[in-house]
C-alpha cells in the first residue's frame, strides 16, 4: 500500500494575512496583489484516491482506506469497485469530497438519492515534482469521461483582487467574501444547479489564479483560504472573512470562540460515532483541530497554548459524554 499523500489544510483569511505579514517583516518579501477564483465548499468528508502502478487505493483526509473494516463510510470499496480510476494515469491522486445520504446531514448535498464524489483538485506526480492542479477544465482533461457519481466542481462566480498590502483592499473583499458565502449557506448554488435540489450550502473556498501562482502543496496551502457559513464555522468569528482575527478576553472567551457545535460535531464525523470508547480520540482530535487553527487567536489575545489546552479538552469531554450518554 502506498504511503497517505494529505491535502493540504485550508486557512481562514486572516490567517493568510497574518503568513503574508510574517514573510514581509522577516524575509522582506513585497505583499502581493492576489487573484483568486472560488469554489462551493461541500459538507462532506475529504478523501482521495491514489492511481498507482500497484492499483488503486484509497484514503481520507488522515489515513489510507480498506474495504470492510478499515473503510470510512463505504469511500473505499466504492472508489476500488467502480472501475473509472483504474484507466488514470498511473502518478495521479484525485481529492475530492466524498458526499451525499449518510455521509453528512442536513445539506442540500445530504439530499442525494446516493453518493458521490465532488473532486476539486488532482495531483500528478510523487515528491518534489508532484503538482497540484485545480483548474476544472485541467482537471476534466486529466480524467476524462466521468461516470454519474463523480464530478469536477467548477468556478463558482467571478474572480476577486485583493491587495494584501492594502487595509482598505482587505476589509472591502473580506467584506464581499462574507456576502457571497451568506447566499451559498441559504442555498448552494452547485446542488441546485447540477441535481434541481434546493437547500443548506457550507460556504466557499478560494483558489489563487494567474501567473506565478505556486503549484506545490505547501505553496499552494499559504495562499488558499476557506469561508464558511454561520452554521458551519468551526470558530465562532462574527463574519465568514475576517482580516484580523478575533481578540478574546481570557481562557474562557477563547474556549467560547474556538470549541463550537460545529467543530464539535466535525470531530464526531472524523471518528465515525458517539461511543464513549471514542472519548479519548475525541479530545485528541479537538485538541490538535484548535491547536492548529487558532495560533493567530491565541497570539492576539495574549495566551499560550498550555494556558487553554485543558479547558479546550474540559468542555469538548463534557459535549461529548453528554452526547454519548
């Protein structure tokens, strides 16, 4: 089996602002003028595939998959048993978010008579020479004929500019993103489209477009950000863009913001159950999950992670045992 290749983690706004910031002050690199391109962000789980010269594997966003056991809600024996990924390419992995009834609930997506596979990026090749591509038509070319249970999510409206050496640049298309995602969570525009199906949206995730745009993961992931609805954000900021981040008063006011419904209930997902067994994953998950997303409110707001840690830990234990119970 082929080692796990991760996509990439997608950052808030003021996350990219904050990595822009930090490149200027310690390598003297110019803020850039970005354009970007977004795509409808689907409430589903992230998993990929790996079209090997082995054969087919498949993998969630943390671990490789195996029918059976090893599966994670069907990915696996249905990626390995459709017969489409098997004529790619071998060196390709496809991303994609896996959803649809039983996977997630609630949506518009949740809707579907059955799954599918919504890709939103492919890589070609392993190593220091893999790239990753994620323009639709690219894509589409890549993969070719689709069957009717897999497709390329395209562009999603036009392309926004934003100047990140501009203030007021900044707080105009924070202030735009925010609008569009407002319309994408009262009904996503992708699933009434493509399936006449009229419901709940998640929000946006936005793509650099045009020249000099990195095509490596790690490259990549410093400009990428996502933006999600009120219902769907995993911190509990005011707006779905944000230039600065939110500034809490304390331990208390930082657990409030960062150890939401949402972000509880996407540990549950990434666990696949409630069990009370599953306790001590869970409280790993939403420990590593805040830790990794909040470094920029923990810095504004004057904290350190050994400071919030336990609390962090103390009520997703309670959320979760109630709920187990």
């Amino acid at each position: 089996m082929p080692n796990h290749i991760a996509w990439s983690s997608i950052e808030l706004l003021h996350n990219v602002v904050r990595t822009l910031r930090h490149l200027n002050a310690d390598a003297g690199m110019p803020f850039p003028t970005a354009h970007y391109r977004a795509k409808v962000k689907l409430h589903g789980t992230n998993c990929g595939v790996q079209v090997t010269s082995e054969g087919v594997f498949a993998q969630s966003r943390t671990q490789m998959l195996t029918p059976g056991s090893g599966d994670y809600k069907g990915f696996a024996a249905w990626a390995q048993g459709l017969g489409f990924f098997e004529n790619l390419a071998p060196g390709v992995t496809v991303f994609g978010e896996w959803c649809g009834p039983g996977v997630e609930s609630g949506m518009a997506i949740s809707g579907l008579p059955g799954k599918v596979f919504a890709v939103f990026a492919i890589q070609v090749g392993l190593g220091e020479a893999a790239r990753i591509v994620y323009e639709p038509s690219e894509i589409l070319a890549h993969l070719g004929a689709l069957p009717t249970n897999v497709h390329v999510l395209p562009w999603e409206g036009g392309e926004i500019v934003i100047d990140y050496a501009s203030e007021a640049s900044l707080e105009a298309r924070a202030a735009e993103i925010s609008a569009l995602v407002e319309i994408v969570e009262a009904e996503d525009p992708w699933v009434k489209r493509t399936f006449g199906l009229a419901g709940l949206g998640e929000g946006l995730v936005f793509y650099p477009v045009g020249d000099g745009v990195p095509t490596d993961a790690e490259g990549l992931a410093r400009w990428m950000f996502k933006a999600k609805g009120l219902k769907h954000r995993t911190a509990g900021a005011s707006q779905a863009a944000q230039v600065e981040p939110t500034v809490v008063a304390g331990v208390d006011a930082f657990v409030d913001l960062m150890v939401t419904e949402a972000r509880l209930e996407q540990g549950v997902s990434a666990l696949g159950g409630r069990e009370p067994k599953l306790t001590g994953r869970f409280l790993q998950w939403v420990a590593d999950d805040v830790r990794k997303e909040s470094v920029a409110e923990i810095e504004a707001a004057g904290l350190t992670w050994d400071q919030v840690g336990k609390a962090v830990q103390a009520k997703a234990r309670g959320w979760f045992l109630h709920r187990a119970a």
